[in-house]
C-alpha cells in the first residue's frame, strides 16, 4: 500500500510552528479565509475613495450594489472566525487546563502551543502580550459586529 502523503502547515509561521491537521476540510478553511480576504480587498480596491473604513466599505457596497454584495459576506465570514479564534484563546488563558478548540484544533498540544508563541520568551511576557493582543482583536472583532448587526447588513 502506498504512503499516505499528510501535508503540514504553518498555523503560527511566526512561531516556526508546524501541525498535522486533524480535520479533512482544514486546507479548505483556510482558503475560505484567504478568499475572504480577497473579496473585502477587492471591493476596497476597486472603490478605495469609499471605502477608508470597513463600515464605509459596506454602507457603500449596500448603497451602490444588490445582493450578493461579497465584501459583506466575506466580511461577515472573517468576523466570525476572528470571534471564534479569540474566544478560544481567551479560554486557553483563563483555565490553565483547556486544550485548543475544534476552531484550532490543529495547534499543537497547550504547552507546546504556549512555548513556541513565546519564541523562547517566558510565559509571563506571552501571557502580558496576548493578555493585550486579545483585548484588542476583542474590541475590534465586537465593532465590527455590532456595526454589522445594527445596521442590518448581516449577522456574525
């Protein structure tokens, strides 16, 4: 029987971290999430006069477009993996205990996943850092929510 050929990737490539994905569709997520990008980069570039901010991104693309309106989705689908990811590794920092989420189920186990986010830092300047990190990406991923949510453009 022929070997099985497991590709890896680099989910932290900062971090010179690789992992075996444990989920078939992991590659497919992560080209989801490239396209995302894509598609709220393509709409800014074809109307960057109107589109200085994500929420001027999509107040313009409702007002000048009718559905689809991709930005939006796209968008919408990288809120809401930003909120999982985030949630996550709020979990991760508050119980000592916790192993990745399915959302990165394909971390490595907790140390290792804590030991080479560090760089080879201690613990606690990781902790102070992502303590902050996480604060941040909190606030901008609840903005962006919120915005999308009140003004009846989509729900995260």
């Amino acid at each position: 029987m022929p070997a099985v050929h497991r590709p890896t990737y680099t989910p932290y490539p900062h971090a010179n971290s690789t992992a075996i994905p444990s989920k078939r569709n992991l590659f497919s997520k992560r080209q989801m999430a490239s396209q995302n990008c894509s598609g709220v980069r393509k709409r800014y570039e074809a109307r960057k006069d109107k589109s200085g901010t994500l929420e001027a991104l999509v107040a313009s693309e409702f007002q000048e477009e009718g559905p689809p309106r991709r930005a939006t989705r796209c968008l919408i689908r990288l809120t809401r993996g930003l909120s999982l990811t985030c949630k996550a590794l709020q979990d991760m920092r508050s119980d000592s205990s916790a192993q990745p989420r399915v959302a990165i189920r394909a971390a490595p186990h907790r140390r290792d996943f804590f030991e080479r986010l560090a760089e080879g830092a201690s613990t606690e300047k990781l902790d102070k850092e992502l303590a902050k990190w996480l604060a941040g990406l909190d606030v901008i991923v609840r903005q962006i929510t919120e915005f999308l949510e009140k003004g009846g453009y989509g729900r995260v």
